[in-house]
C-alpha cells in the first residue's frame, strides 16, 4: 500500500510529542512526515532533528498531507483553515487537537464535506503515556478511523468518544496533568517541610504518583478500596485522608474538572 503523507500544521510541544512517537515507534516513517509553523527556524529545527520535512508554508502541508493534524491553538483555527481550506487535498483526513473546537464549526469553517476527526491528546504522550480521545465525523470510514487510531496508539493509550463527551475528556485528561503536577509538587513540599532534600521528594511523589496509578489500571479495584487497603485503623494514612476532606480536597478537584468543562464549552 502507497505511504500516507502525515502533515502537521503547527509545531509545539505536543505536537512534537506526537510526532515523535509516530516516528520512534514506527507509526510513520520520518520521510512521510511533513511540519510548519510561524518559527520556520523552530520548524526546520526540530525537522532536521527527526528527519522529517519541513515545509515552506501551511498551504505546502495542506496540498501534500492524506492526514493533516491541525496543531494550533484555538483561537488561531479560523485564521489557519480560511488560509488552507481550498489547498487540502480531496479524501484528506483532518484531525483537530484543539480544545472547544467542534465537529460542526470546523466543517463550517471549511465550507464543504470534509473527513474530520477531533481529537484530545495529553502532554503525557512526550514520555509514552498519553491519553487520548478520537470522535469521527459521519465522512470518515472505519479504516481510516483506525488509521488515526493507530498513531495515536504509538504515543500512548487511545479511545474513541462520542463528541458530547470531549468537553469532558478535555478536563478529565488533557488538562489534568497539571493538576496532577501540582500535587507533586505540593506532595514534595510537604516532604522537604520534614527535612527531606527536595530532589529526593520529586522523586518520591513523583514515584508514588505513578505506582497509585498503575494499581488502579491493573488491578481494577475501585479507587476508593485501593485507599482503604492504605488506611490502616488509627493510623497514619486515614489521620492524613481526614485532613484532605477537612480541606475539601474531592471537591477542590471536581470543581477544577467542572470549570475546565466550561472553559472547553465557552472556547
């Protein structure tokens, strides 16, 4: 079968991230990879860097690209489809990344029948372990789903969704690595207040974090009795669990997740 030409328009971190497990895990061959971005030098750099090819403009990804990935941020989609839309090449499938930006707005934006599936990666796919989340629209064929599904899967795990839920997927998983790192950090402050050396307590939480994580995925017990195998009667774990409810630490999070949704609705 013919080599897909894979096109990024927008070069930051995520979609380096992305870009680079494609090609470490041989999603795509650096060759059929094609970037631009507004820092041509950025652009060519990071190119250079993997082997791909950088192109001389977005109109150049758009022409040549079978899957072109609109790594942007949300706000500059309008600019960037107006520019394109009439240079993408027919039966070429569109992937969103952007938060808030619909299946309905993006197909408007277009102005005809386009194959378009908005997605919702994480920054976690830079080590290996994002999430992610695909909703088609009705243009895309099954195999042409599990194409994109496919790429996605070499920087992490994958799910498709129905579109109502994205808003949702947005706070659940593409924002919450931040506040997941907060309370590393908050976690290692708490160690370095007892007297641990700060690199060490990174180290700690950061691990702790991890392994907590990796048990609720491999084991399938419910999260909550994960934590009662840890709260020991009278012990130190339930005193600190007790003082995490004092302080509405549940709460705290649902409404982070509750604003986020808002957010991605109000984009």
């Amino acid at each position: 079968m013919e080599q897909q030409t894979i096109g990024f328009i927008g070069c930051g971190n995520m979609a380096q991230a992305m870009i680079r497990g494609m090609v470490f895990n041989h999603a795509a061959s650096p060759e059929s990879v094609i970037v631009s971005d507004a820092d041509s030098v950025k652009a060519h750099g990071f190119a250079k860097s993997l082997g791909i090819r950088a192109a001389g403009s977005n109109l150049d990804v758009a022409k040549e690209s079978d899957i072109l990935f609109l790594a942007v941020k949300p706000q500059i989609y309008p600019t960037v489809i107006e520019e394109i839309r009439n240079a993408v090449m027919p039966g070429a499938v569109i992937v969103t990344i952007a938060a808030g930006q619909s299946i309905d707005v993006t197909e408007q934006r277009f102005g005809r029948p386009i194959k378009l599936i908005r997605t919702m990666p994480n920054t976690p796919a830079m080590v290996g372990e994002g999430m992610s989340a695909l909703s088609p629209n009705a243009n895309v064929s099954t195999a042409e789903t599990d194409t994109v599904q496919s790429l996605f899967a070499s920087f992490g795990e994958v799910e498709i969704v129905p579109e109502h839920l994205m808003d949702a997927v947005v706070a659940v998983s593409g924002s919450s690595p931040a506040f997941v790192f907060m309370m590393i950090e908050a976690l290692a402050d708490g160690a370095v207040n007892a007297g641990m050396p700060r690199a060490q307590a990174y180290h700690f939480a950061a691990q702790s974090v991890l392994g907590s994580a990796k048990m609720v995925l491999d084991t399938d017990k419910h999260p909550a009795e994960l934590k009662d195998m840890v709260c020991s009667p009278a012990g130190t774990t339930i005193a600190a669990v007790a003082a995490l409810e004092k302080d509405g630490f549940r709460h705290a999070l649902m409404d982070a997740v509750d604003e986020c949704v808002k957010r991605s609705k109000a984009l």
